[in-house]
C-alpha cells in the first residue's frame, strides 16, 4: 500500500481539522457580530464552495472525476421522481406550519421567535442567503465528505 500524496493528506487534514476549528473559531466570533447572520452565511457559502473547488481540482490534478468518489446523476426518470416528490412534501409541510403560525397569539408568536432568534433569517437578503447556504451544504458537505474524504480512507 502506498502512501497519498502530500496534498492530498494535506487536504485531508484541512477538511477533518482545519475547517472544523476554522468554523468553530468564526462562528464564535460572529456571534458577538450585529451582522452575524449574513457575515456566518458568506463564510459557510465561501469557504465550502472553495473547499469543493480545491476537492475537484485535486481529483483533476490525479487524473480522477467525480464519477471516481462516487457521484453521479444516477437515472433522470428517478432523480426527477424523488425531487418532485421532495419538494411537494415541502410544500405540504409549509402550508400546514404556515396554517399552525396564522392560528398563534401575537404574544406566543413573539415568544416563540424570540426563543428562535438568531436561527430564523430576516426577509430579503439573509433569507435568500440561508436558502444559498442550505443549497451549499447539500451539495459541498455530500461532495466533500462522503465523496471525496470517504474515498481518501479507502484507498488509505
């Protein structure tokens, strides 16, 4: 067995230590920020989509694709069906929670948001950012970690 190239361990390294106490260190920073929402939405939508560009570039760089760790549209029929499917369960459980907050008291609503705070995003930009970064991570951490970093252990 041989050994991984030094980028390669290098990148792991990044991804199983460096960005966790990265995160960790900017998330506790921000949280003290007035603006900590949208500044922790543009570190998490930076960071992940540099870290998934470094990820491709190094399977380019060793003569890999994305195909090599295992991802793949897989069959268009299937992958349409369960998008589909997806996203009118979120609809339904969009409207039936919308249904439920309509029916609170203006005091429990203020109560509950309160309590929820810094997780529920402000209208406008802070929403459509929290919606870019649910996107990001969805696609970057799958990409990242169970492709990439899972591949790396195999071949360890």
């Amino acid at each position: 067995m041989s050994q991984p190239p030094l980028d390669v361990l290098v990148f792991a390294a990044v991804l199983l230590i460096g960005y966790p106490v990265a995160d960790y260190v900017v998330a506790s920073r921000l949280k003290r920020s007035a603006q900590s929402n949208k500044w922790f939405y543009a570190w998490v939508l930076g960071s992940e989509w540099l870290l998934t560009i470094a990820a491709v570039g190094l399977l380019m760089r060793h003569g890999l694709t994305l195909s090599d760790i295992g991802e793949a549209l897989g069959r268009r029929i299937i992958t349409i069906g369960f998008v589909g499917a997806g996203l009118i369960l979120v609809a339904i459980f969009a409207g039936h929670n919308r249904k439920r907050i309509l029916k609170l008291s203006p005091e429990r609503l203020s109560k509950v948001l309160r309590r929820a705070g810094p997780l529920v995003p402000q209208p406008g930009v802070e929403r459509a950012m929290w919606v870019l970064v649910a996107v990001t991570a969805g696609f970057c951490e799958e990409l990242l970690y169970r492709g990439w970093l899972r591949r790396f252990f195999s071949d360890l």
